[in-house]
C-alpha cells in the first residue's frame, strides 16, 4: 500500500519555467509557452563538437530550426497567439504579488486538481474554466480563450474578488482548434479544416453510425439565458471581391450518393434532418415552440442581388429533376402558414388588402410573389365557401 500523500494530488507535477512578462505573478495564475521566441535561455547559440577542442557560441538568440529551448522554459500571459500553447499555473505563492521577469514553478495540465486562480464562482465538477487572452486568472470562456480545466470546489465568493479554488487541469477534455489569418493555427486554403474526422463503415449489419455524436444533459432550472447542443459562430470581417463564385456558410450538411444501391420502400434520405420530440410534463405556456428556426438578422440590405429568409435551389443536371419543391406530410395542423400584422401593407410587405373584381369581403387579403420579375398576387379569402 502506497504512502497517503496529504495536500497535493500526488499525480500533480511542477516544474521551473521562466515568465517573461513585467506584470504581477499570482498563485494559480495561467501562462503559456512562448513558442515562438528565438530568444534563449542558456545563453548559446551553438556548441561545435566536430573537433577536439570544441567551441560554444554565445547568443542571447537561437534562430529557428536551432532547437531553442527557451520555447519550452519561456512563459508569458494568455494572447490571442498562444491559447493553443498552454504550460500550466503558478505553482505555490513563493513570488506571489512579485512582478516578472524571474523564474518560477508550475503545474504543468496533466489533470492533477491543483489550486488555481479564479475569477467567477463555481459548482464542483459543472463549472468549465478557461483562460483568457490577457488575464491572469481563469474565468468562464469568452472571445479569444480557452477551456482548460473544471471546478473542483464549491466557490460563491470569486466572482467578486479573485481568488484560489481546486480545479482539475487538463486542456485534453475539451475539443479546441483556434485560427486567424495571422496565427499558426490558419488553415492555408485548399488544406483539411483543422477539424477532420474520416469513419469508413464496412459492415452489412445493422448499425447505427456516428461521426460525431453530441449529448447534453441540463437537468437544472433555467430562469433565462441560452442552452445549445452545438453553437457554430462564424465572425466574417475579410472582403470578397472575386467575380467567380465563392459561399460564406455558417454550416454545411451533404450527402453524397455515389456508386451505392438503393433498393428499400422504407428509405428515408435527407441532407438535414431537424426534430423537436418529447413529452414535458407541463407545457402550459410559451412565445414559440418549433422544430426549424430561421432567423434573418442582416441590418442592411445588398445594392446589387437579392436578401431571403429561405433560398431552395435544385442543381441536378440533365434531365433529373425534383418532383416537388415541398412535400408536406402533417395530418394535424391548425393553419398551413401564419402571419404577423407587421407584414400587411406599406414598403417591403408581403401581405396586401384585396381588391378589384376578385374580392368577396371587405377583409379578403392577397400574398404578394414575384414570377420571373412580375409581380402577381395569389389570394387569401376571409371564409370558406368562395
């Protein structure tokens, strides 16, 4: 039987780094390898040992492809540059509320619980730390951070005043790629996304398949905010200016049927498939339940080209053809669409009060549709029996 280690979680791990940064050191304080300095930490830019009486060359610099090694003893702060680079934290509080430069120790994340530092409250084992360019304390995931650890403590006093709590330190349990046009991590166009995950399926037997299976589980109660499964941001702050054409997408979902059979009446094929299931156990009330959401937020308008909520387009080639734009399967529903006032009368409405020789009441409307630049109305009687 193994000693009792008391205090440290014996598989916790320090070691001497160099922080390079002028500002002040905390205990459990982030920091990150310096991974792209050629400024060194022996003093040597080479040593030659091809004669007898070798000679050392001093540098304060090792150039790149010299294997400098003050990319793996020098650290610095959290930036936008290095958050794919993460050494660990302060180790201890030998030097804190000194201010670097000066050597010190470290955890390195190996998932040790080790003490760090905080500035939001936490629920053991729930709370996901980051760290976050800038800060010398990890907080909840922002722009420009990281996830690195979890919350092993119950704190309800850290949002207010930084300070130490247990965390489990380990970057691996959270999937991260990080690129801008001037990082490393950049993907050079026609490269595989930084991302790339390839299963091939060979077995003829009943299978459920899976690249990528995402669950969760919120089994608390929610006052307000927002819960997500998967949350794809795309921030477009380049130019496009190419004459040729080019998608700026924020998702993209396709199946490629190619060189299979296809032989089952009961075979369903979708690129998408969206679906809201379940049974609450009140549902009394709400302002909209749905299982497709389509949000249309653009606060200006194209000078040239159209603006659309929804944009279906068939490109089969030849004499292949799509036999229905929509196919609609819905035994019970109250009304086939539904319109708020805001789209009736004025510029840019949809909705129109009829009139002319076709109008039955006085509050018949008509749906405004454009057909190869015509306009034309198709008609929405106020009763049956027309």
């Amino acid at each position: 039987m193994s000693t009792p280690t008391w205090g440290l979680d014996p598989k916790s791990r320090r070691i001497s780094v160099y922080f390079t940064g002028e500002t002040t050191i905390y205990e459990g304080m982030p920091v990150c390898y310096d991974y792209d300095t050629t400024d060194n930490w022996l003093g040597v830019a080479s040593i030659d040992f091809t004669t007898t009486a070798s000679s050392v060359t001093e540098s304060g610099t090792t150039a790149e492809g010299a294997q400098n090694e003050g990319k793996f003893i020098r650290v610095e702060l959290p930036s936008a540059s290095n958050l794919g680079h993460f050494a660990g934290v302060v180790a201890g509080a030998d030097h804190a509320g000194e201010t670097g430069p000066r050597a010190l120790d470290i955890y390195i994340p190996n998932g040790a619980v080790v003490p760090v530092r905080c500035d939001v409250d936490t629920s053991t084992g729930v709370t996901i730390l980051a760290m976050t360019s800038g800060k010398e304390e990890l907080g909840f995931l922002a722009a420009d951070s990281r996830p690195i650890a979890i919350a092993w403590e119950d704190e309800d006093g850290l949002g207010a005043a930084p300070g130490i709590t247990l965390a489990k330190l380990d970057p691996g349990m959270f999937s991260f790629n990080y690129g801008t046009s001037s990082s490393a991590y950049a993907v050079t166009p026609g490269t595989y996304p930084l991302n790339y995950q390839y299963v091939e399926f060979t077995s003829t037997a009943p299978i459920i398949g899976y690249l990528q299976d995402n669950r969760l589980l919120y089994n608390v109660a929610m006052t307000s905010g927002q819960i997500h499964v998967t949350n794809n941001y795309l921030h477009f702050t380049g130019s496009n200016t190419a004459a040729a054409h080019s998608y700026i997408r924020g998702g993209v979902s396709l199946v490629h049927l190619d060189g299979c059979t296809l032989n089952s009446t009961g075979l369903f094929i979708a690129g998408l498939h969206v679906q809201i299931g379940g049974k609450p156990t009140a549902f009394t009330a709400c302002e909209r339940v749905c299982a497709l959401w389509v949000d249309a937020d653009l606060q200006t308008n194209p000078t040239t080209g159209t603006y659309s909520m929804i944009y279906v387009t068939e490109n089969s080639n030849g004499d292949y053809y799509c036999d229905t734009v929509f196919d609609f399967y819905v035994p019970r529903t109250d009304y086939f669409a539904m319109f708020n006032a805001a789209a009736e009368g004025g510029a840019h409405h949809c909705i129109y009060a009829m009139t002319g020789d076709h109008t039955t009441g006085a509050t018949d409307k008509a749906l405004k549709c454009d057909v190869g630049g015509t306009t034309y109305y198709i008609p929405l009687y106020d009763g049956l029996g027309v």
